[in-house]
C-alpha cells in the first residue's frame, strides 16, 4: 500500500468512519436507487381514465394505480375497455369495492371486498395471485358497518395492502394547482420518502359528452404536472410507480441482507437473502456495490440471467433475487 493510501486509511480509522472495499454492497432505497418514490392513484373507474389520463401517462412511460368498482355504474357500462384493453397498457387495478356503497355488515363486506379482489385477479389473469392495492371508497354516515378490526381481517385474508390516506393528498378536492401537487413529490425527494396523489375525473375535450367526471382535473393542470413528474423520473430523482410495487420493494428491501462469499481481483461473488415470503414478496432489488478502482463494466450474472452495467464512481448498481449473484470485470 503507498504512503498516499495509508494516510487515507489512517484518517478513516481515526475518524471512526468504515472504509469500503471490494464486494461491500447495500441495497439501494428505491428502485435504480431513485432518490424517492412517488404514487399516482385514481379512484372510481370513472371513464376519462381510459380517454384521458392512460393514454397520457403512456405516452410519457409513466404507470398509475386504477381503483376499480366492478358493479359501478360507469365501470359496468365500459367493462370491456378495462377487461381487454387497459391491463395491456401496464397500469394496474387496485380493489375500491364492488359497488362503492359501502357494507352493511361483515357478510356483506365479504363480498364488497373479496369478490372484488378475485374480479381483479380474474381479469388481469397474473401466472400465480398477486398482492393487490386496497383503496376504502368514500360512503356517506352510516354506509361503513364494520370495525377496523374485521377490515383488517379481510384485508389479510385477501392479501391486500391498504394504502395511504386520502386525507391531504386529494387532486381538486385538497390540491388544485399543478405547484401544489409539484410540492408532494418535491417532498419526497427532499426527505427520500414516498409521496402519493389520489385523482377522481379528469377534463375531458375530446369526447365531449356534455358534463365531466366527479372531480375532474384540468387538464393544464394534468398534463404539466405528468411532465413535470416525468423530468423527475428522467433525471433519476423519482421512481413513479404502482402502490404494490413500491410496497414489496420497501418489504423487501427491509427483509433483504447480502454476503460477500468471495472478492477477488477479477470476480465478487454475493449471496443475497431475503426473509420476506417469496409467494408474495418476489420483485428485484436494486443493489449497489464497490468493484476494484481499475473496473470499467462489470458483467452481472444470476442463474442463467446476465446484464452488462458501467461502472460510476466506483461502484456498479444492479438489479437481483436472492440468491448467487457474480460481478466479473469485462
């Protein structure tokens, strides 16, 4: 080691701080290691998701969660277009009850709830049962009659995750402005968290059908505010992705430990573990490692899966399961 490194690590040890080598690896806290997260929901199935907003977020590679009411009016009348066309587009359907009228009692919340989760499951007919987003519909005094403690219940027996509150994160109804909405994912960003936005309607031109969605967002509103998001995501500050989604990464993330069984001058070999339940926590995580100061691209293999990545700063990130995972120099 040369005198300029030895003083280095002296400083280091002195100073308490860890000194990294070769093979240390952490996982990253979001996805690609994006700065933050953030959510786009929209609740009722109301029609302009389908005319408006999908087709926008497409076309700028952006992915919401739709919270789907199977036997709601407006649903019912366009289910075609949400059974056939819509679960190719990547968005993905989150259970906002059969009806939204709410529950009479726990037998009725059995259906309202459950049969909802398998319509979803039915209709974007998954390899194996997904985890899927709950989202309580908004009912009147008196519509909502059973305890946290029975919804709880349902909502395990069904593997669904609840999400955020509505509560302050409301398109038109808390937020309207595009700067106000701008302010959640600065948030996020600011804080490395995860920040949402529930949506109802959106503005609809073209067809018009003589009155909107409940809720309806502008669209100067809308539309700056997806590109806004999509410079974020661009520059590497925001992950926009699905509630499950986002929810199985911080499981997993926090459930996941990795090993460094060898690190040698040419090859590090990881093994990475993970205490979550695979049936349900089955995602890639996003690692960051140290490689070897003269490594330029690193060739990362993981059973028969292989992906070429450039080294940056020193460290190369990756995408991995649990499991043996090899970093060769190239």
């Amino acid at each position: 080691m040369n005198k300029h490194w030895m003083i280095l690590l002296s400083v280091a040890l002195g100073s308490g701080l860890a000194v990294a080598a070769p093979g240390d690896t952490k996982v990253a806290k979001w996805k690609d290691d994006r700065t933050a997260a953030f959510l786009l929901m929209f609740d009722d199935g109301w029609p302009s998701h389908w005319q408006v907003a999908i087709p926008e977020m497409a076309k700028r590679g952006l992915i919401g969660t739709f919270y789907i009411n199977p036997e709601k009016g407006e649903y019912k009348k366009f289910e075609e277009k949400w059974t056939k066309e819509i679960p190719g587009t990547g968005m993905v359907y989150g259970n906002h009850t059969m009806t939204h009228q709410g529950v009479r009692d726990a037998e009725h919340a059995e259906y309202e709830v459950g049969a909802c989760a398998e319509y979803i499951r039915k209709v974007t007919a998954k390899e194996k049962p997904e985890l899927l987003s709950y989202g309580q519909p908004g009912v009147g005094p008196g519509k909502w009659n059973i305890t946290k403690e029975q919804l709880d219940e349902l909502l395990e027996k069904h593997h669904l995750i609840d999400r955020p509150p509505f509560r302050d994160h409301g398109a038109v109804y808390h937020l309207q402005t595009t700067e106000q909405m701008m302010a959640l994912a600065d948030k996020a960003v600011g804080e490395k968290g995860m920040e949402y936005l529930v949506l109802h309607g959106v503005e609809r031109k073209e067809p018009d059908w003589g009155y909107q969605d409940f809720w309806a967002l502008k669209q100067d509103v809308f539309f700056p505010l997806l590109d806004r998001l999509k410079e974020k995501s661009d520059k590497g500050e925001l992950w926009i992705t699905d509630h499950v989604t986002q929810h199985k990464y911080e499981v997993q993330r926090e459930a996941a430990a990795v090993k460094v069984v060898r690190a040698a001058a040419e090859e590090i070999e990881l093994e990475v573990t993970c205490s979550a339940d695979p049936k349900w926590y089955d995602g890639v995580l996003t690692f960051i490692t140290e490689v070897p100061g003269d490594w330029k691209k690193v060739a990362v293999s993981q059973g028969d899966a292989r992906a070429t990545v450039d080294v940056k700063d020193g460290v190369v990130k990756f995408d991995a399961l649990p499991g043996a995972v090899v970093l060769t120099a190239q």
